[in-house]
C-alpha cells in the first residue's frame, strides 16, 4: 500500500458525497449476538464531525455488563462449531460475500469515516475502503489454503503439528482508519475460525457498526461478530479484564498499550497483540536519486491522513548538503495541500479528531518553538469559523533529535527536519527512538540502501519511497511500537490461532 496521494483531478460545483451525506441513516446499535440492540444502561453518547464541531447522531454506550453479554454470545457461538467447525471454504464463501457487500456500500462507508474522523473523503473513497474490501478478501482468500504439517518421526509415531482458533478475541482498534483497522483484525481472525468481540473508538464508531450488520448479512452467524462502541476506560477496559476472552488485539497508543498487558497479567493471562505507534525516519543521503520524487514522497509521509497515522514519517534526517534543496522544495509542495472540509473531493488535508487533540498538536508546536526549531511554514489553528478542529500543515528546520517534537508522537501534521554529515550519524539519529514501526531511505548507492535498511531498526523499511508495503507484507513494529503479531500478510493469520502438536503412538 503505498502512501503517495495525488490530488482529485476535478471536482462538480455539487458535491455528490455531502448530498449523500445528507440522507444517511446512522446504524447507531450494539450488534450482540446478531442483533442490533441498545446498551444494558439505556446510555448513549454523542459523535462529533470534527470539522464542524456539531453532533452527528448519538450511539449505544457499552460497558462491562455489555461486554459480558458479547461475551456469552461469543463462546456460545464458537462452542457450537458453527463457525469455527465450519469447512473453511465454506468461510471463505461468506467472507467473500461481505467483502463484496462492503464494495456495493463503499461510498457509504466512506462517508462515515469522513463525516466522524475528519478525514478527506477523496482518500476515503479512492484508498481507505477498498483497501478495507481487498483486505477481507484476501484473507478470504487464504482461508482454505494453510496448511498443517507433520514433524518427521520413526516409524511407530505419527506427530502432527495443528494450528486450531484461538476463541473469542478480543478486538480494539483506533479512530484514525476505522473501516481499514477493523479489516486488519477482523478479516486474520475470522478466517481462522474465531469469535469476535470488537470495540471501535468511540470518535468512530458508525463504520464497524454497519460492517456488521453488512456481515450478518453475507451469513456470518449470530455471535461470532459482535460490535460494541464505548469507551476505554469502561469497555476498554472490560474486554481486557474478561476472563473468557482469549486473546486482545490492539492498535493505538502505547499507555493504553500497556493497561492491556496488565489487565492480562492481572487476570487470564490472554494473549496480547499489539500496535502502538511510531516516530518514523526518513532518511536522505546525499546521493538521493531524484529530490523532487522525494519531496512527494516526503510529503506524503509527512502528512497524508493529517499526520494522524502510527507510521507517519514525522522525522525528516537529511545530509546537510542537500538539505536546504529538499526544504524548499517540500515546502513549495506542502503548501499546495489544500485545507478544507473533509467531505469536498478537492480537499487533502481534514480536521484533527477532536478538539483535545487539537490542542495537544498545538501545543507540541507551541514547544518546538520554544525549544528553538525554525519554523518553516504553518503552525497555526486554521478555519477556526467553521467549529471544526483544524491545523495548518508545519515544518519545522533546525531540529536537534533531543527536543520534544522529534522524539514524542504528535499524531498531527508536522515536519521536524534534523541534518546529518556521515552514514553513521544520520542511522544513529534514525534509531535513536523509542519507537520502531516505519522508516524510509532514499539513495542511489544499492550497497548503502542495503546496509541502512538493515541496521535501521523498524518493522517495515522502504527504499526510494514512502510505503507500508501492500497486504502481502506483514506490518508491526519493533520497541515500543509493539510486539505479539503482525497485521496484513499470512503472518497475522498465526496470531489468531493456538499451536498444538498431536503424538500419536502407532505400534
């Protein structure tokens, strides 16, 4: 999946997209159990555009009685074998139908996730879901096609190695790819026979809400795909802390992170698989292949989503001789990214989620001026008369590795660029982070690009662009970016699945 975006190339004096938005219909329930159903308490809470400021619609407010009733839902359903006994070609069947509801909804799912995460629909549309749908429909794919093994023994034993579902799993996603992040749990884990308890980030709830529904639909079975939005410090915490659920996977923030490892050490010791973040490198030597490609590329990285994204290339360490070149022409470039309303095609950059977060940007800003960073260009909160919470896009020049905005997540769109002198200097600054999760390098030596991907320490390196790599390439980190898994690829089917080996005595 590769992160360079270009801009619509037209755009009616009617937007089509805010004439549909108009005539939605939120799916506002819980689904337990296939059914969609109100919280235990009665309680809902409000969802906000964030690039007006205005409530959207109110949603079901889970909580730990809710989560026990997704739960039962869940064992019973994988106990009865009625998914997870089920031929996986026949699963497979099933999937591929809902990736292929999901595509016959596509713009409606689309405008859900702009309408609640402030994101510009032309991304939506033209990357976020049908990236969602071949998603599931790869891992669809996959289903019938992984095999179990047989270790060699003498001629008396058979031993067989079986990977088997590994129950109910527990999903937790983020509010910055709704649709995407669902599919990158959901489509491993369903695969392999699972039951599944998901809960969206209450600023997104309404697009795993209406996956559900479409997936009931397509003949998953009651109770093996059950949704619950909330919040994390009461469903959150609760799908952590549950004593029948098998495993988490997680994707957000390394605090939260970290509250999963210990509500499983404090409790069933479920497996915990986790995605928490970056502080991605890009790392430009001086014999660049072409600036002006990676500037786009740059770009890209920098602010695509708004920044709002886990491998955001918020560090630019480029050799000082070249760097000055690069700057300019990112800048001539950045300011080229229109700032607007989410739901206009001709819009690039959308809103932050939500207010605080605005707030927590700005004040990362506010503290690399402080710390002495040139600011280059934006730095400011923008388009404040339409009650939304938007920022300009920032670059900041002149940034040591040891201020706050180059070593902290800002999960906003702002460019630190650090220079360096040697290959040494400018791998040890690329490392020199708590995180690992993403990083990019741009050379014309083959030798050089061989040696820095290596000694980069990250999960994903590219070379010469901006990418994560496609759906057949595992995605996590290294360090604090995570660890227990990986989303996309084959690999993230094991994840999903217990090891069992069987020793049959013959003789």
């Amino acid at each position: 999946m590769s992160q360079t975006i270009e801009a619509p190339e037209s755009h009616s004096e009617k937007n089509p997209y805010k004439a549909a938005a108009a005539k939605l219909h939120f799916h506002t329930h819980a689904i337990i159990d296939g059914k969609a159903v109100k919280a235990a308490s009665g309680k809902t809470f409000a969802t906000e555009n964030p690039a007006t400021g205005k409530v959207i619609t109110h949603v079901a407010e889970c909580d730990a009685a809710d989560v026990d009733r997704a739960v039962h839902a869940a064992r019973k359903s994988f106990e009865s074998g009625v998914w997870s006994k089920m031929k996986p070609s026949d699963r497979k069947k099933v999937l591929l139908k809902w990736a292929d509801l999901l595509e016959a909804n596509l713009q409606e799912i689309a405008i859900l996730d702009s309408l609640e995460g402030g994101k510009p629909i032309s991304d939506c549309i033209n990357m976020d879901i049908p990236d969602t749908i071949h998603c599931l429909r790869w891992h669809a794919e996959v289903t019938d096609k992984l095999y179990d093994r047989v270790s060699p023994t003498g001629p008396e034993n058979l031993a067989m190695i079986i990977r088997e579902p590994m129950g109910v799993v527990g999903c937790v996603i983020p509010w910055n790819f709704p649709a995407q992040m669902a599919a990158w749990k959901l489509g491993p884990a369903l695969a392999g026979g699972n039951s599944i308890v998901l809960k969206p980030a209450e600023q997104t709830s309404l697009s795993a809400i209406r996956m559900a529904e479409l997936a009931l639909e397509a003949g998953i079975p009651a109770g093996v795909l059950n949704v619950l939005p909330g919040f994390g410090p009461t469903a959150g915490q609760a799908i952590g802390r549950h004593m029948d659920i098998n495993m988490v996977a997680f994707t957000g923030s390394g605090e939260v992170g970290k509250l999963f490892l210990k509500y499983s050490a404090e409790t069933n010791m479920k497996r915990i698989s986790l995605e928490c973040g970056g502080k991605s490198p890009q790392l430009v030597f001086a014999d660049a292949p072409d600036l002006d490609v990676v500037a786009n590329n740059a770009v890209a990285a920098a602010f695509w989503n708004m920044g709002e994204n886990c491998s955001c290339g918020s560090r630019l360490i480029v050799h000082k001789s070249i760097k000055d070149k690069l700057v300019e022409k990112i800048a001539k470039l950045a300011s080229e990214w229109t700032i607007g309303d989410p739901i206009d095609p001709m819009t690039r950059v959308g809103s932050m989620i939500e207010k605080s977060h605005m707030e927590k940007v700005l004040g990362y800003i506010a503290a690399g001026k402080q710390q002495g960073a040139k600011l280059v260009m934006g730095g400011k909160q923008t388009r404040q008369d339409s009650g939304g919470h938007f920022v300009e896009v920032t670059i900041f020049d002149e940034v040591h590795n040891d201020m706050r905005i180059a070593r902290e997540e800002i999960f906003g769109p702002v460019l630190s660029v650090i220079s360096f002198n040697t290959e040494e200097e400018g791998i040890k600054i690329a490392n020199d982070t708590n995180f690992g999760l993403a990083a990019s390098l741009y050379t014309s030596n083959l030798s050089l690009a061989h040696r820095a991907a290596r000694a980069i320490k990250a999960g994903t390196v590219s070379v010469n662009c901006f990418s994560e790599g496609d759906i057949g390439t595992p995605f996590g980190g290294f360090k604090e970016s995570g660890f227990g898994g990986r989303d996309k690829s084959i690999l993230a089917h094991e994840q999903y699945t217990e090891l069992k080996t069987i020793w049959m005595q013959l003789t």
